[in-house]
C-alpha cells in the first residue's frame, strides 16, 4: 500500500516526525483498554506492528516516534497508521465553537485517532466486536490471528483475505466466533471485492458497496470509513460506546441526531466523546 524507496532509507536518522500536536500515549491508548492486541501490540513500552512482513517498533520521541528497525522506508505507512491525516488544527478551531468540545479537546490535546492499515483487517475486527465486549471481541480476534495469521517478531501478521478464504465456517467457530460471524468473515474474503479501491469512492459509494456483503451492516461500514479511510464525517451512531459518551457529555439518547453538531468534524468528534469519555471518567 505505502511505497518504499532505498534512496530514502536513512540508518542514522530513526525518528520520524508527525504532525503537531501529537500525543503519543493518548494516540495509543486504545492499544492498551481493552487487553492485547497480537496485530497492533503494546510491548515494553512500544507499539509493534507488521508492516509489508516487516516487524516495526515504534517508541515515543521528542518531536514525534522512533521507529525500529530505522529508516524512512516505513514513513508514510507510520504517519498514517498514527493518524497522520487528521487535520486537528480545523478540528480544534471548530470545537472552540461547540461548548462541550470546547471543555472536552484541551483535556485530550495531541490526541490522534490510530488508523487501521489493512483494510480486511478493519472489517473483521468489526465483525468480531458485534454485540459483544471489545475485550471478549480483542480476545477472540486474537485467537484468529494466531490461527491464519503469522508471526513477525513479537507482533503478528493479520491474517489476509486469501488466506481466510480457503477456510471452513467450523475452523472459525471453533476460535469463539459465531457461526454466523465466521460466515461473515469467509463471505468478506471470498466476495472478490477490491476493498483497496474503495479508498476512491465518496462516502456513500463505500457504504453502498460495503452493505452489500453478508453481515456488514450500517456501523462496520462508518467504522471503516472513520478508522480505515479517515472520512471527516463518518459518525458511528449506532457504536454502543459512542452512544454512552454523548449521554455522559450531552444527556442525550439520540445519539444520530447528535451527530448534527459537527458537520464536517463527525469523525474526530466521535473519536475525542469516545477516548475522552474512557480517559476521563474512569
């Protein structure tokens, strides 16, 4: 997905910049709330991921992260990754315009929503969190990591879709799926469609093409758009999370209705009511 180059490549130079302001333990704190996570692992004060079959960790530094093994081959995939295209600066203008966000943003400052590479990956692990806990659905995901996915380190690779798709429903289910989550999971991977592309189309094109699959509803689909595509206005109305925040903040029930405050700003918004709301209150 990222180009690489080996006339970037630098041994000398392993921190990487990202964009102010950023704030490396709040950005990856939602790698710690809910127990391990093989494919995105917290490890001795670092973040290991699998990059192109290459383990990189990744450690906090004065103006941004150190990335090991070092070198700038793994820059573009590191920025994103870390949320790199959010521009929190017109984010941050606008919620000195809205009262709550107003109080919420400077508590959380530096905040960016982590951003889901794969994007196979994005929907699999929505398809795992339906209806129930995030630390029984990291559990479980974890366990089909290990069973079609590979090692890398101390990091795992994510399984790939081709993989998935030579697997049987009962191989899943017996990993603490639901039979019908594994169908879903194998239906996915055995569509045929080009989920990279769809990174080109507007958001309702995506949400179109996405539903059409077996057992990818409304919320997989604004998941993906805010966690694997960064779409400004995508507003997860239905995330049981996400409703509990904007009852905290707001004393309100109707959560899609509530979405109607940030034009524009739906995405960042969801994510600084959710990681607010656990960060704050707990």
């Amino acid at each position: 997905m990222f180009p690489t180059s080996a006339s970037t490549t630098s041994t000398t130079s392993p921190e990487l910049s990202l964009p102010e302001p950023f704030d490396f333990a709040l950005s990856t704190e939602r790698f710690r709330a809910f127990g391990a996570d093989l494919a995105n692992l917290w490890h001795e004060g670092g973040l290991h991921r699998v990059f192109d079959g290459v383990e990189i960790r990744i450690e906090e530094a004065p103006r941004g992260v150190r990335i090991s093994p070092p070198g700038m081959a793994w820059a573009a995939a590191v920025r994103h990754y870390l949320g790199g295209p959010f521009d929190l600066d017109r984010f941050y203008a606008f919620a000195e315009t809205e009262p709550v966000l107003a109080d919420l943003v400077p508590r959380v400052r530096g905040f960016r929503p982590p951003l889901s590479p794969d994007p196979y990956e994005t929907l699999v692990s929505a398809i795992t969190a339906q209806q129930i806990s995030l630390k029984a659905a990291f559990a479980v995901r974890n366990r089909f990591i290990q069973a079609f996915g590979r090692p890398v380190g101390a990091a795992w690779e994510f399984p790939s879709m081709e993989r998935v798709a030579l697997a049987e429903p009962e191989e899943i289910v017996a990993l603490g799926f639901s039979r019908r989550k594994a169908e879903y999971a194998i239906g996915v991977a055995r569509s045929g469609l080009d989920l990279p592309s769809l990174a080109a189309l507007p958001d309702d094109e995506v949400k179109a093409a996405l539903t059409a699959l077996p057992g990818i509803g409304e919320w997989t689909a604004d998941w993906f758009l805010a966690r694997h595509l960064a779409r400004d206005d995508a507003w997860p109305a239905g995330d049981l999370g996400l409703r509990k925040a904007v009852l905290h903040f707001y004393g309100e029930e109707d959560t899609r209705a509530a979405g109607d405050r940030f034009p524009g700003h739906r995405n960042l918004a969801a994510h600084y009511l959710l990681t607010g709301h656990r960060v704050l209150t707990a």
